[in-house]
C-alpha cells in the first residue's frame, strides 16, 4: 500500500510569523500527510512534487513528529534515521533529524541533516534557516549570510530568513545598514511587530 503526499510551503505570511523556529518546522512537518517538497532552484516559482512513500514511511514520520513536541529526542532521532533510509527524496525527515540532533547537542550531524534536506530541495527556506541559525551560533557568520541570502533569493518574503539576517547583521557583523534594510523589509510583512520597530529606531539613530 502506497500513499501520494505533496507538501506545498506557501503558508501564510500573518501564520509563518506568528511561528517559532521550531514550531514553524514541526506546522510544516505535520503537513506531511499532504507533505513533500519537490526540487526548488532559483530560476523559477517552487513547483509541488507529489511523491509516493509507503504507508509505513508517513506513519513512521507522524510518531518522530510526536517525540519532537515531546522533546524525546533520542527516539525521534532513531526513528528519523529508518525514515531518511528508506526515503531520500524529501527534505521535511532530514529538517526534524537536524533539529533533533541540534537538541541533544550533536551540532555535527545536525549540520549534515540540514544539508541532507538541502539536497533534497535546494534553497529549502526551512532548511536554510536551520542551517544558518546553526552557523551563526558556531561563529561561521559569513556562512550563515550566504545560506540566507541565497534562500532569499528564491523566498523573498520568508519571515524568519528576513529576520534571521537582519540579525545576523546587527549583532555578528557589525553592519547596521545591512539589518535595518532587513528589518525594514520584515516590517512591510508585519508591522505589529513592536519588538522590531524598536530595533528599527535604533539602527536610524545609529546610521545616522
């Protein structure tokens, strides 16, 4: 018995933004009962992939889904790993393996994972920001700003990318023009939020 799952990562804007990190991965994990990314490159709109995968591959998923909200990670971790075995070709598995690894402090093969989800659709906006979290707690800024701004390229008006690089500018690169260009940008996508006017303030009075 085999199951036709497609994952589409159009959420929302209002809805990605009201997210946390790992809450926005898990939202999009959870979809996939109609869950998988098919290949994204920069030259054109992310088209959905359906893909079939086993009945015991997306029951499998949904319980690993279940140990993260749990925060039993060793188990989401070993029952990850027989999911990416028996099926490469979606990036959703190899995002949670990563944030699982990340979670146990295991940021080796957490790094891995995420380039893993990489592989399997290039420019992930999920995957990437993962990743550039992960490299800029490491001290690889100049790594982060690429993983980011390439992402961008593809998604740019991914919430949490915008933010992420702005962040990344201000207070790891030392570069004020850079982040408030990016938080003035996150603002055009959500101006409720109080918390990145504020920095918004401050750049101009430091800018300036």
């Amino acid at each position: 018995m085999r199951t036709v799952l497609s994952l589409s990562l159009s959420l929302s804007l209002p809805r990605v933004a009201r997210l946390g990190k790992l809450g926005l991965v898990l939202v999009l994990l959870q979809l996939l009962a109609a869950c998988a990314s098919g290949p994204q490159t920069a030259r054109g709109p992310v088209n959905p992939l359906d893909v079939k995968v086993s009945g015991s591959v997306n029951r499998d998923f949904t319980a690993a889904v279940e140990y993260l909200q749990g925060e039993r990670y060793p188990e989401a971790i070993a029952l990850l790993q027989t999911v990416v075995e028996r099926e490469q070709r979606l990036s959703a598995p190899y995002v949670n393996l990563g944030i699982a690894y990340y979670r146990t402090g295991d940021e080796k093969h957490a790094e891995e994972s995420f380039l893993e989800a990489l592989r399997a659709a290039p420019l992930d906006p999920v995957a990437s920001n993962e990743l550039g979290v992960l490299y800029r707690r490491q001290g690889r800024f100049e790594e982060a700003r690429v993983t980011y701004s390439k992402s961008l390229q593809l998604h740019p008006d991914n919430l949490p990318l915008i933010k992420n690089l702005g962040i990344l500018c201000d207070l790891y690169l030392q570069e004020p023009n850079c982040a408030l260009a990016q938080f003035e940008r996150y603002l055009q996508y959500q101006s409720d939020d109080a918390k990145v006017a504020i920095w918004v303030t401050d750049l101009k009075r430091r800018v300036n």
